[in-house]
C-alpha cells in the first residue's frame, strides 16, 4: 500500500484520479489540495465519491504532501515546476499531469506557455510519461510528464508508421475532435452548454499547444524531422477524444498488420479488425485507446482513426498507469474498468 | 465461481450484465443469446468488451443454457414467462430482468402488457427482486422478478414515508424524468437523436405499464391502497432516472432523519445531506440510488428527489445485486464502479 | 418604422431580442448597450447576426438612447430599476425583460431579491406583459414588465382552471424543467456541457425567486389565495421549458374544452387535441405556447403539460409581443418564425 | 403565387420545406406526399407546423400533383427517376434533393448507388443545383439536382481555390462532420439517441457515395483530375456540418482576399474575417455557409474551415433557392431567417 497525494483535486484530471484511485487496492489516498476548496469535504463537491473518499480538501502545501510516496500534480501549467523539486528532494515521486515538463526545448515551453520555466533543470530528468514508448525508463523515474491528451490519441496513432519509416514524414495531418471536458472545470463562456452544446467548430488553428509536443514526440520516433498540420476541434460531448490522422504512404505495406505487431503486447491499445471504424463511446471511462486503419480505395493516403477517453488514457487513467510502472504494480491494476457503453 | 447465462444479450441491459460481470469474480459468463445475432461474436457488436468477453452469440435455447447456474433474462416482456419454468426444473435460478413476473395480480399484469400470461403459476412463487425491501426473501428464491426501473426510483423514494405512516397516502404524484436508453435499444422513430435530442416531453400520461407495480409495491409498503399520479418523461441524456416525489405530510416530522435511518445499513441507498440534491450524474454507471429530501417553505408538501442510473439499480446492476444474495455472495462484489463524473 | 435600444445585448435574451427584431419591419435597432463589450461590433460577439446588424456595442448611458421610442432591458436585476424613471421622462417606453418591476408588494420583491428596490413608486404604474392577461392594459401602458420564463409556462397552463374556479387552488404542483440557456450567459461552473450535459436534477427547491411571481399571477386570476409547490430542474438542452401542472378537480367538466375556448382567439397560446404530449422541440425558436390537457385514468387529478421557448415566449419574444401592443402593430409581426424542428 | 408540391414530405427535408415555405409569400404548397401517412393531417406528424399547413398527406401519385408549378423531391434516393419525366412532360419543373440526377456519369452513379438508373436521358439535362456555381443555368432549367450536404460545404470550401489554381489539386483531404440529421428520419439503431449521443465516430471510410459528387465538381472547377480523400464523421449533434479542408499551395498568395473576391456577391456565402473559426451554430436554420481561412503557421497548408446547416444550405434551403432562381424571384425570398443562436 502506497500513499498518494493530489495536487488540484477541483479539476476533471484530479477527481478522475479519485475515481480511479477509490478502487486501486495498493494505493491511499492520504492528501488532495483545492486552494479554493480547503477545509471543505471532497465529497461535498464531488457527492460521486461519497463513501468512497473520506478527505477534506487540504492547502497546497510540501507539508501536506510530506509523507505521500508518490504526488499526482492535477493542476494548470505553471504549478507544478514550481513544487516539484522540493518533494523530489524528500523522496516523492511525482506524476504532472500538467505541461511543465513535456518539452524538452526549455525556450520552446516558454513560447508556447508564455512563462518562465522555473524549473529547467528538472526537465532533462523529467521520463514523458507515454508507457507504449518510454516504460522502461518511466520505471526508473522520479519525475514524469504525463502527455497531453491530443498528443496521446495522436502520437498512438502515427507512431506504427513513422517507426516502420513507412510514411512520407513531411506532411502529416492531424485532425482532432474532443469532448469538452478537455477544456477543464473552468468557468469560461465558451465552455457553457449553451455555447458548446449542438455546435461544432474547429479552434487554435493558427496553432495550439499541443502541436510541439506531438511534433516532439513524433520526430523522436521517426528520427527525423516532421511537417504536421495539427487542428483540433470541440465536439458536442463530454469525454472522448477521435484523431483522423492522414499521412501519404511511400510504398505498399500491410497496414493492419503493421499495427496489430506494434501494439501485439500492449494492454491498453487495442488494434481493431480490418474495416472496423473506432468510436469514443467503446473506450469512455475505460483506459484504453482504439485504432482503426485504414487506405481508402487503395489509394496512397493511409487514415487511422484513434480514439481515447481524454480523462482516462488522455490524462488520469495514463497518469495511474505510469504510478503503476513506477512502483513495480501491475500495469492494469485499477484500470481494469469496462468502457460505459452506451 | 458460478456460469452464468444472459438470455437477450443485444439489448442495453444485455450489455450491461456483460460489462457488470466481466469484472465479478465469482461469475463467468458462458452462454449469451441473441435470436438475431446468433453466430457473431459479442465483441464485434460491443467493441467496449474487446478482451473481456470471448462468446459467440447462441440461439436462445434451453440447450445452451442447460449448464448454467443462473440465467438472466435481458428480453423484451413475453420471452422469460415461456422458458423459466423450464430452466427452473433443471435447478438453474432465473432472474428476470423484464416485467413478466413483477405484477402479482394476472389479470391485471394481461391488462397492461396486452397478452397472455403463459406461467401464472410461477407468478406467486417469483420474489419481486427489490433487496431493500424483500432481502431475505430474495436469498431464498429460485426465480426473481427484477424491478423496473421507474419503479425503483419511485419506490425507494417513497417508501420511507409510506412504512413511516406519516403521508396522506391517496394522492401521491410521481413526477419522473428518464434518459432515452430507457427506451431500449430498437430501431423507432421517437428514440433517434434527432428526434430526442435537445427536446423534452412527457409520454403515456393516460397510463404507464409501471403504474401498477409502483402501486402494487407502495401498496405492500403501506398496507393500504395508494392512489397515484404518475407521469414519465423523457430527458436528452443516455443514462438516468430522476424522480421528484410529492406527498402531503400528516404531521410534523424529522423527514431528514427518517430516511437516514431507513437506509442506514443499505449500500446501495445513500441519503444525501440536508439541502442537497441530487444529480443523475453521481450514479451514472453505479448502482446507487441517491436520495435528496426537501418540505420547501416547511410547508405539508414534501418533496423527494431520488436518481438512480436506469440500466443500473433500474435494472442489470439490481440484477447483480440480487444474483449476489441468491449465492451468498457479497451483496457489493463486483459493484463497486464508481459513477462516471463528468 | 419605430426606433429601439436594447440595454443588455450580451446577455441571450438580449441577442435574442436582436435575432427576433432584425427582420421585424417597422423596427428598427439604433442602439445595443455593453458595458462589457462597448466599443466592439454586435456581430463579432455574434456571428450569426453578420450581415443583419451593423450596431456597435455602446455603453448603456440615457445619451445613448434617449432618440429611441422604446427600450428594451436583457439586464441583470437591479438594472432597469436604475434607469427606467429616466427613459420614461423623455417619453420613452420600456419594456423590461429582467424581474424589477414584476412583483407588485416591494417587501415580497426586496426578500425575494436581496436588494432594496429603487423605484418603487414605478412599481404600481408597471403592467405585467402576459398578453393573453393583461392586453388592454398592456396597450396603454408605458413600462411593461414581462414575465419571467417559468411564470409564463406555469401560468398560462393553470389560468384557465383557476379561472373557471373548477380546481383545488390550495395544492397546486408546479414541476417544471428547463433548458440551460435559461440560466444565462454566464460564466458559471454549474453551467457548463460537463456538469450540465448527459445529467438531470432539480435545484432551488427550497424556494425559487419565480415562485412569488408565479403566485402573484394565480391569485389574480383565481381571486383567492394560493398554494403552490414549485419545483424548477434543469435539463440537458439548450433551449425550452417543460412545465408538468398538477392540481385536483372540485367536480367533473369537459377539460378540453375549457382550454380551447380560454385561448381560441390567443395566436400564440396552442391547445393541443385531446391525448396529445406537448413537446419543447416544437415551439423551438417559436413564440409558442403549447398545452395538453390530461386526466389520468379518469379521476381526479388533472395533469397539463405546458411548453414554451425560454428564450422566445418566455423572453425575447413576448418583450416584442407587448411592443407590438404598445405601438399598435399585428401582434404576430416579426414573430412568425415557425419552429426548428427537428 | 406558384403552386408547389413536395413529395416525401415525412422525412427531415420534407418537412424543412415545410418549414421554409410556410412563410415564404410567393408559393403556396398544393400537395404533401406521404405513401406511410397518406390520409393524414400534416401538422399531426408535425405539430410544430400547426395553424401553418393545413395539408392532408397524399399518396405520391402524379394526379395528386399535376396542378403543381414546380414538385420537390424529398425522397430517398431511387424515387425521383421513375416520377421526373412524366412531371416534366406536364410542363411541371422538378427539383430533386435525393441523389438521382447529380453525377453525369451513369455508370459511376450506377455503382455507388447500388441500383439501375431507370431516366438516364434526363441526367444530361439536370443542371446542378449549386447556384454559387451554376446560377445562369439554373434560372433556365425544368429539372434541377440539388447537390448533397457534404457536397455543398466541401465545394464551397474548394472551389475559391481550385478556380485560382493556386493548390496542388491530386491530394486534397475533405474531414467532414455531420450532425444526425443527416442520417434522415430513418428507424436505424445507428442513429438512436443511446448510439449516436455523446459519442463520435467516422464512417463509410473506405468510401462514400458523397466522395464522386464532391470529385465531378472539384475537377468541374479546376478543369483537372482531383485526388481527393473523404472522411465523414458522425457528431452528436442534431443539425450542421462543419467541413475542415486541407490542401498544399503552390505558391503565396493572399488567401482571404481570394476568398471575399469570389463570395463579394454571394447572399449565402459569408466569409468570415481573417483569424476567426466557423461554428456551426452560427448557420443553424439559416442558409448560409461561413468559411474561415487559415494558413497555419504561414505554412504551405492551406485549411478552410466551411459550415452549413445540412438540412438548410445542405438541402431544403438550397432547394428553395433554386426555386427562386427558377421562377424568377428574389434569391433570398423566404430564406431571411436568422440562425438560431444559442
């Protein structure tokens, strides 16, 4: 039995890693912090939990999260490179779901995030947190940077390809469509169900922040530098994230195969039958992604379809599944949950 | 560990045995039936139980469900009273999850449905599969009438008050809001997005089939006769029951601490805390029932809300619950999902 | 060709009001008041009125709308207070759609508001712009406050029993639902897709601001004091209200009928035929009222069920159905819009 | 006053021109076809139409439409081939919204659509019913084929481009979304609300029988082979589509100046201001298609952001704008309607 805190238990991320946590049978949830919500019962704001989950929202404080063995940071961009370092230096380990330690270019983070990193030095340590291509090293680490949840179902998507070096790596095409609880528990107009409800529409075309990252990401995989154009989307529904991602293939290759062996020993991506079509609702409340591939009229531009639950594999599920590796658990254990179908 | 069979596997509540059972320990699954889908594996119509469910659709015949210990019926009204007794003769316990054992008077169960009762005589022998109420009944039976699922919202709500004498019992109104996966999942005009999406309506206000098992168990409850209003509505949402219950006080009473101490020892019945209400959220995918108790401006009125997800306590997570109490099992083994928030 | 201003025309209503009067011959909009947004033009904040509305935001001082003959208030409460007295000295008449001047004993209003009232003496002059009430006053008068939207639902649903004096006035049940956009544009936790979609629950039912409006109007039409529960939900779509009305019948009448002639002559007040449902998709976008009046089973308690658009006859609409009463248009002009469905 | 019937007029396009003509003063709809509902009251299937259309569904036979000036076709595909010619012969002119007379192809429509084509000497004649394209034709047409949803807002979105010749037209990718509208009023699992709510999904692929429409009009404009890739997708969401284009330039140019030059005269065409995004909600109900114009990261993609409601612009609306063009009235007479928003 370890002992887990939370930093930002108010989020999706965090009370997803409540939910999840509620039934991990070697993990305890000893601290989660809310600044706005300390001294308040965590299962007054969040009556899903009640029975589950007897804590009382704490203050952010290292003290709090003193004698955690592991911290999961649920918080926005900009928090956790400001904690990090002083739990790592009492033997925490910490899993940041955030974005301070994704990018490896420290200058590039800052361009895109718009602040400092106060914490660079961390982030050569920092294992990015995508079990299906780093587990070894995450189960040496102390420190992991959870992907994003775009840069999950996309970087699942095209890695097969670009590691099989099968496609043209220039002109790569992500379009993204996401639930709406990607956009946080945060009170903005745009995120209203009057706003967001019964409308579809494409947003940070001009360039989002994720874009780095899945660049990064693919260029390691493909030891190469690569052309993406990367447009995400807000789609009418709460969870789920659907990547139709485009790439013109180079030379005839069985496609389906090509996938079912990368992903053959891979517990929580899941390859589908020939034809089939992915859809958000098979993988909601479940860690897993689903990739359907396919090569319309046998042409040379190969789409993959590759769906996640943003929540589970796209943050908080992956987020379990590295605590996991890193603490030498089963790698599904409490993440054995079936999707909520319908 | 038990063999279980689902008798009407391609239904929602069908599919909600499967992902409820994948994870129980002490069951597998070995026989799951569908007339129309016979020959084609479960995971290809519910790609949400790749991994976790090996079978092949059967025919529903007796045959393949001769060696099993329990069978569930996730049919349509009409199927279970042709092939219970059957099943019953060969010692396998019978859970039916769909209304042909839940009225006690024939005549007028044929009156409701539009049909013959085939078994009248399994009828008086059938325990209406409602734990909080019939608990001990329901461990010693062989064939079990699950409750629907309006009628387990309303019921639960109502019955504190009814067993506590303290309402005016002869005008009762049950004004309940359901999600469209209530309707099943068959191919009618009236259930297609388009037409139940972003609407809202009552239905069969003239008369409901669950108005008689609601009054029938409100009936045993208070041991008088009820007079009911009952109106259902539809909701654009998948999952959830919400029912607001009015009633007429007959004197002054602690109404908050009447329900806490009615459910006190009950798992799957959770009194919220004064003022509160209750969400259909906070048990989507559970099997609780949540329950919010108000007499606004202190007046006669009382005004209960209590939401359970349908396809869960109002139907195949009931269903487990009572298979648990049929074996001896924990009444909460392999119920302890916790509800998908957000 | 009248001139309007709009106070408010960030707010839905207010936008509302925009989309309604853009196509409204013998209006015409020469001021739209932000404070927020001054300075901005009305269709980058909205986009569908591009092409339609050339305004530009203007900060809502009397200069910028003392040369119109009507104004309109889509304010907060505590607004149109403030300014009305002003307005109406130039000669100017005012339609407010928020609840100042809505509750004619100011002590009930200052309770219910928690604000003191700062015109109070406008309160008495005020007529309440439910048209199929108050028409002829409404022609005569100078400030009109419309009715928020549960009242219009409720009222016109139990007007015509309490008018014939065929109802128990002192048990009436008002179960209402609506639609989110009812809770305005604003940034809120509680409104958003992720908290508010896929989910269903009451709130307030401890006592709702509309509640002494509600009453208000009863108690005239019936003459007598009333006692009404209502409880307000929310549900998961945008636009419309579902109100369900119950109450018990002092003696046997022709239902039916008694709503038909009530409204035979009211354009925007529907009576459905006998047996049918009333549904919120079909006055969509509409200034519509439609009613179905039900007697379960027969005895005595009558069920209507009342729905309108929020946003159009609960709102925007009938603000310019009583301008085109004060200013003697057809009452229908601008307000043919036939509803969206599906 | 032009006499106009509709045939189909119970599924969703139908029953849009409906809504559209309802209010349109230059045509007064003369006959409703309906083999299901044949002897009944149009506004009984629709109750949103009441006191609008007092049409008694007809069977679809050529007497009950022989005094018509002008007939829809509102039928799935198949139907118009056997009606036109003798409609034709009548001196009735024919505007079909099914797929019968789009491609000029015989044998490629022959093969998508799965059946003979019983006229093949009227698709010669059959103008396209773009007018943003062939509005000169269509003034002077008896048989008109209105384009497809995704048709429309794919082309809209290429054409500014293909006709400038400034991108590489053999890989262009079309990643389409459609609310489930489009899907029709059809009693199909796929689209039931449990299905297609809150849940997203690509579809058909390997190949749609939208893709050789959107080719003949691509290569129509750019006077060329295109190699074009389709992906449709299914939104929860009830009407709109939003197409997100992508294509590589051959070289630089000012891309929203080549956008408002070729939509300046366009009434249904709007071109949104450099930087925004197309939302769909902004067109629901309206005719028009926004188009946003991006160039990410000043790259040598090209995406175009395009949006239509499916069943205004997409079909009925579109079909209405042909009417006019062809009996000579105000293009936009009786499509004024503002988009309802929220």
């Amino acid at each position: 039995m370890i002992r887990a805190g939370i930093v930002g238990g108010t989020g999706y991320t965090g009370v997803e890693l409540l939910r999840i946590l509620a039934l991990h049978p070697q993990v305890q949830v000893t601290a989660v912090t809310s600044r706005a919500d300390a001294g308040q019962r965590v299962d007054k704001t969040y009556p899903s939990l009640r029975g589950l989950c007897d804590a009382v929202f704490a203050t952010p404080d290292s003290e709090n999260l003193s004698d955690c063995d592991v911290v999961f940071f649920a918080t926005p961009n900009g928090t956790a490179m400001n904690m990090a370092a002083e739990l790592l230096m009492r033997g925490i380990k910490v899993i940041d779901l955030s974005a301070d330690f994704r990018i490896k270019d420290v200058a590039e983070w800052e361009k895109w995030y718009g602040m400092s990193h106060t914490s660079p030095e961390l982030i050569a340590e920092a294992v990015y947190g995508l079990p299906e291509v780093n587990r070894e090293a995450i189960k040496q680490a102390r420190l992991i940077a959870c992907p994003g949840c775009y840069p999950t179902a996309v970087q699942l998507g095209f890695l097969p390809l670009l590691e099989a070096g099968i496609i043209d790596a220039d002109s790569l095409i992500a379009d993204v469509k996401s639930g709406v609880s990607g956009a946080g528990r945060k009170a903005e107009i745009s995120s209203l169900m009057s706003e967001a409800g019964e409308s579809f529409k494409a947003y940070a075309v001009a360039g989002h922040r994720h874009l780095p990252e899945i660049r990064q990401g693919l260029e390691l995989a493909s030891a190469q530098s690569v052309g993406l154009t990367f447009v995400p989307h807000l789609t009418p529904m709460i969870r789920g994230i659907h990547a139709t991602l485009y790439a013109r293939l180079k030379s005839a290759v069985d496609l389906q195969s090509v996938f079912e062996q990368r992903y053959q020993t891979e517990d929580f991506v899941d390859v589908l039958p020939s034809g089939a079509h992915a859809d958000t609702r098979n993988v909601r409340g479940s860690n897993r992604c689903q990739i359907a591939v396919h090569q319309p009229q046998a042409g040379n531009t190969v789409v993959i379809l590759s769906v996640i639950d943003n929540l589970v594999k796209g943050a908080s599920g992956q987020a379990v599944q590295n605590m996991n590796l890193l603490f030498g658990f089963p790698e599904q254990q409490g993440l054995e949950t079936v999707a909520l179908y319908p």
